[in-house]
C-alpha cells in the first residue's frame, strides 16, 4: 500500500467536509439513531431568549433536543443579571419544554471557571473530566435526569 502525508497547518473546509461526511456515512450505517437523526425535524432546536426592557438580549439558552435528550450548547447572562434566581429559573424553563418535546435526561459541558457549581445545585452530576484543560483547569461533562 503507497500513500503520501500532507501536512497543512491552514484551515482547509474541503478536507474538513470531506471528513464530516465519511463519518457520518459510516455512523449512519452503524447506528440507526445516527441515521434516524438526519431525517428533517429529528433533531429540534430550542432557545430561550431573554430580553431586559429596552429589548436588548441580555442572556439565555441554546440547545437541541433529540434522542431523548436535551443538549444545551450555550448558556450566558450579562453580569448585572447573575445571582438574581433568573439563571435557575430558566434552566427550569428550558428542561420543562425539552420534557415536553420528549427529553428524558439533559447533557451539557462547562468549564472549572464557568459554572459547574450552579449546574450541580439544579441536580447535574459529573459524569466526565477533562483535567488540565486548559492548564491549571477542568473541563466537565453533566448530565442530568429529567423527572
């Protein structure tokens, strides 16, 4: 067998696309909810967003709900909003629809610094981490029942 290596150390899209796509041609035959969640609407994004009176954002939620679970991707307030009881009570919010949208269990990542504390008070466990990321940190994936 013969091949070569290039190395770049560029952004290279079609590279990139050319592997995302060999990927999931190979978990779509590997794993029917691979497959299943390519279909058009499987997989159903969720967002909360919040505004303060001059319908400015100032904060809020993103996430997608499929195979059963919620997934929030981003969750942030501007600093003048934190430690009022609005963070809890939207992560509230944002599970009780993902309950109704069929979600059984809620996954996110956050890091040492972020708010790893305030997600364990909501009833989040860590299932995983990523020690010394970056340097002198963790990095934690949680994960929570939804009931």
């Amino acid at each position: 067998m013969v091949y070569q290596v290039e190395i770049l150390r560029e952004e290279h899209d079609e590279f990139t696309n050319f592997l995302a796509e060999k990927i999931r041609t190979f978990n779509n035959e590997h794993s029917s909810y691979h497959r299943e969640s390519r279909q058009k609407g499987a997989v159903q994004p969720l967002h909360l967003i919040v505004t303060d009176d001059q319908q400015q954002w100032i904060g809020g939620i993103t996430a997608e709900v499929y195979w059963g679970w919620l997934e929030i991707h981003k969750f942030w307030f501007c600093e003048e909003y934190r430690g009022k009881g609005l963070g809890k009570k939207l992560l509230a919010q944002a599970e009780g629809i993902a309950k109704d949208m069929g979600a059984t269990k809620a996954l996110l990542t956050t890091f040492e610094f972020q708010a790893r504390t305030f997600y364990e008070t909501q009833g989040y466990r860590v299932v995983g981490e990523i020690k010394d990321y970056p340097p002198g940190s963790s990095y934690y994936t949680m994960v929570k029942l939804l009931t």
